[in-house]
C-alpha cells in the first residue's frame, strides 16, 4: 500500500526550509525529484536524470494540490543516493545525512510517529504562515492609513485653496479621531475658509478640511427656519381664506384656523465669554443655582422673570432682587462653587413687580396684585406708604401681610398659583406694551407689559424682536406689535397702535 506524506519544514538550511514529498511503496520509500532540484539548487535537473535506470527513478501518477491526476518523476532511495553523492551542492552532504535519518527513524519506529511529526511539521507551518499573513495585513492597513493620510491631505489642501475670500461656505473638517473608529468633526461657515482653518488649527491643535459647500449669498435667508415659517404660514393663510370663500358658499360653519408650524426652541446656550452669573437665596447663604450669563438667568430663573441690567445692578449693591441675591463667577470655576458674597444690604421697596396679599396666619396667599400701587387702591388706602411700612417691618396692614410676590416661599406661590393665576403686569402710562398676534387671523392673543416681558417669557432676543416689529414679519409663529400706552383721560387708557 502506497501512503504519501509530507514532510514539511523536516529540512532547514540557513534559516531557509524546503518541502519534500516521499511516497511510500511497503518500506521503500521514493522522493519526488522537483523538491530534490529544488534542494540542491539544480537548474538542469531533468536533464541528469535521463541516464538513471528504472531502479533509480520512476513514474508515478499522484493527484496535485488542484485534485488533478498527473503524472510525477520520484527518485528511489538508491537513485537519491546516486545523485547526492555525483553533486557538488553545498546542500548535497546535509541533506543526505537528513534523508539517512528520516529513513532510519521511518523504519524503526513505523509511519505512526512519521506521522505525528508531519503534523507537527504542518501545524508549524500553518502557525508560521498565519503570523506571515498577518504581518503582511499589518503591513496593508499601515500602508491604507499613510495612503489615506496622504489623500485626506491633499484634499484639504484643494479644498481651502479652492475658494477665494468672499465666498459663503458651509465647511466640515475632522478635529481628530476618536476611539471606536469615531472623529470629532467640526461644522461651520465662513467667509474665509484659508484664514478660518488657520484660526482653527491654533483652536483645536488640528483641523483637516474635508468637505466644503458654496452657499449663493443671495439666497441665504430661503434656508432657515423664519423663511419656512413664513411659507408655512402663507400656506395656512391661504386654506383658511378658502374655508371663509367656502362658507360663504355652503353657508356652514367657519372652521377655526389650522394651527401652523411653530418651530422648536431647542437652542444651547453656549456663551462663552464674561462671568457666569448665581443665584443665592435671599440672606446670601444658600447657592439655588448657576446660569451661563445674565441673559440665561433672565430667561430660566424659575418665573422670577429678572431683567439682565437689573441683575447686575443688584450685584453691585448687594441688595435683593426679585427675592434673590446674585453674583457673579468667574466662567473658570465649576458651577457648584459657593462665595462669599457678603452681608444683604437692605434696599428701598420697590413699588413696582407683584405684591401678595397675605392671611393673618400666613397660611396661604389671599391676593396677588400687579404692583404696590394697584394693592393700595383695592384696599382703599390712601397711598401706598402703609403698605411699604408694612413690608419693610413685617408688620399687617389693613388685616393683612403684604410681601412682594418673588420673596413669599416655594409652598405660598404653588399653593396659590394652583387655584390663581397671576394678574397682568402693568402698563405705566406713556409706555410700551406689546402685542402677541395670530399670524393667520390677525387676532390679538397676548398683551406683555414690556420688551423685557416678552423677553423673558417667549425667549426672544432684544434685536430679533425689535427686527419683527419694524419689519411685521413673523417671531417665534406669530406676528408682533408695538402700541404706546397714553395716558389716562377721563378714568380711560387709550392705546395708539404704533404698526398696523
């Protein structure tokens, strides 16, 4: 029975190893003639062998690594000896000592053991031609990365050479990568983009430009949320005069308005210069909370609506506004930073901002008023000095404790807040109010006392407000209106509207 085995790596010389087939015929073993060329380094292998006889060289037909049945020349062991011993290979002497003893240890110990070595030969060749290929794939993702580092390059360096000064681009590039095949991408516009990656590069300690989009000026406003709220509401307008020509028609009923698209308010505020502003309770001791700056503390300072102007000044003076001490933080520091903010110095009451009207027992809220001097005239009180007195020692006054409505507790305003609601700020006289207007039906839905109101309430920004009433575009889904409050003839307020 014919068994051929391989022996893999069974024969090393410098540091080089070679393949060698042997076929198996009982206990003669044959060796396969290209592996003993390829050994001994032969160019003109074939040629020698055509004087060997047929005891020294035969013909087997074997399968090959492709399933292929073809016919291969062997050396017998004596036709091996004979060509060893003619060679003057430097290969010839080792190998024949390495053939001696891979016969003698196959005879004596049997093809099991020969066996167990040509697996163990494979499997280190398996093992070595493994960590081959991942070397080699090492060596390809190294090679990609510095490819792709060259291409990114390049293309940054088109990219920002690409447009001149003057051009509106909105461009992307990558701060950095990130763990988890993850990068940090910067997006922004500029008009500039060679100076604004410079500018970048000093920021971020890198910036690689890999994505720009020229953006035509002329049309930068048809993208953002004023114009397609506009639209929306063009659109809306446009179905309910249908419903109006519709009715008219039919003589049913007018369906109310469709509620038109108001866009989210889902801005971060991210200031990043001045101080950060505190809010602490009324003695100065307690820290209540941290805002970004005054305009963030205007806006989220839990219903006490503060004005930013009149924040600082109540940090300047130490005194207590809307129930509150403030202070400012260097933007540094952590926001749970607790100061020293000195003693309260105790101003003069305000006559201005809601007044609460207190119980006897101080249990609950019994009224609320706009200001000092509206509580004064639904008590019947002369003037409003009873009531200032009242204030500033604690005292009652005409039955009851008065206390401006940002310094009455937690618990009094929700209490009260839950069976009430609170009255309209006052218009002074010779004032501003402003109007909240439906944008399809042009119906008043709100009065605010003051910009600052709207402010506050709607989160609106000074100039994009004032831009709205100037221009009667649409802020925030309704439209604006500024009217001057006159003053008062005859027991009546007239209001003039300054924008119809």
């Amino acid at each position: 029975m014919v068994h051929e085995l391989d022996v893999l790596k069974a024969f090393v010389m410098d540091g080089t190893s070679y393949k060698v087939d042997i076929l198996w015929d009982g206990m003669r073993p044959m060796f396969k003639a290209n592996d003993i060329g390829t050994v001994l380094g032969m160019t003109n292998f074939h040629a020698t062998l055509k004087s060997y006889d047929e005891d020294e060289m035969v013909l087997n037909i074997v399968r090959d690594q492709r399933g292929s049945m073809q016919e291969t020349t062997y050396l017998t062991e004596r036709g091996l000896y004979r060509l060893l011993m003619q060679s003057r290979k430097p290969a010839a002497r080792p190998f024949q000592k390495w053939v001696v003893q891979v016969i003698e240890t196959i005879r004596q110990k049997g093809h099991y053991d020969l066996e167990a070595a040509v697996y163990e030969a494979k499997e280190a060749t398996r093992l070595a031609e493994a960590a081959a290929a991942q070397k080699i794939e090492e060596l390809l993702v190294e090679q990609a990365k510095i490819s792709k580092a060259a291409t990114d390059a390049a293309r940054h360096t088109t990219l920002i050479n690409a447009f001149k000064k003057g051009d509106c681009l909105v461009y992307f590039g990558k701060i950095r990568d990130e763990p988890d095949s993850k990068s940090l991408i910067k997006i922004g516009s500029t008009k500039d983009l060679k100076d604004r990656t410079v500018g970048l590069e000093k920021e971020f300690g890198s910036m690689q430009i890999f994505e720009v989009f020229q953006i035509a000026k002329r049309h930068q406003t048809a993208y953002n949320d004023r114009a397609t709220t506009k639209q929306l509401v063009e659109l809306e307008l446009l179905r309910y005069k249908n419903s109006l020509l519709q009715s008219n028609l039919t003589g049913t009923e007018v369906k109310e308005p469709i509620p038109y698209y108001t866009p989210p308010d889902d801005r971060r505020y991210t200031q990043r210069r001045g101080d950060k502003i505190q809010r602490y309770s009324s003695d100065g001791k307690q820290l209540l909370a941290t805002y970004p700056g005054c305009a963030e503390a205007a806006r989220q300072a839990e219903g006490a609506a503060p004005a930013g102007n009149l924040i600082r000044i109540a940090i300047n003076k130490r005194t207590v506004y809307k129930g509150f001490r403030w202070a400012k933080l260097d933007r540094t520091l952590p926001d749970d930073t607790v100061q020293d903010i000195g003693e309260t110095v105790i101003s003069r009451t305000s006559k201005k901002g809601f007044l609460a009207m207190i119980a006897l027992d101080r249990s609950h809220i019994v009224k609320v008023f706009a200001d000092m001097k509206e509580a004064a005239e639904d008590r019947q009180f002369s003037g409003m000095a009873a009531i200032s007195t009242a204030i500033k020692k604690g005292t009652k006054s005409g039955g009851h404790y008065f206390c401006p409505w940002y310094e009455c507790g937690e618990q009094l305003r929700s209490e009260y807040l839950s069976r009430c609601t609170l009255p309209e700020e006052r218009v002074r006289s010779n004032g501003m109010m402003i109007e909240q207007i439906h944008a399809l039906t042009n119906d008043v839905l709100k009065r605010f006392a003051s910009i600052q109101s709207v402010q506050t309430t709607m989160r609106i920004a000074r100039a994009s407000l004032k831009r709205a009433l100037e221009e009667g575009s649409i802020l925030k889904g309704y439209k604006w209106r500024q009217v001057v409050v006159q003053a008062p003839e005859d027991g009546d307020e007239e209001e003039k509207a300054q924008f119809d």
